[in-house]
C-alpha cells in the first residue's frame, strides 16, 4: 500500500462518518417536486395576469 492510497483509503472512511445536516435527500420525490413547482408557476402567472402587472 502506498502512502496516496493510503491517505486515500483514510479519507473515504472520514466522509462515511460525516454527520448529516437535514438538507434534502439525493432520491427524494423528484416528480412532486416538480409537480408543485410548475403549479406555484402557473399559479404566480394567472397572479401576475389578473391584477393587471403586466
């Protein structure tokens, strides 16, 4: 084992223990999210629209 492999194998094991700060998921509910975003925007433009802004 080399000293970079060795460091390398060190680091990984570090970034296995780190602590988790609440941000989202990396599989969360893709397809809701996007779902809601697209209605907050169609929501924002009949807004937009019906009081006349633009």
């Amino acid at each position: 084992m080399t000293a970079s492999s060795a460091t390398a194998t060190v680091l990984q094991a570090r970034e296995g223990l780190r602590a988790r700060t609440g941000g989202p998921d990396e599989d969360g509910p893709k397809l809701l999210e996007h779902v809601l975003g697209w209605t907050l925007v169609v929501l924002l433009a009949m807004l937009v629209t019906q009081t006349g802004l633009m």
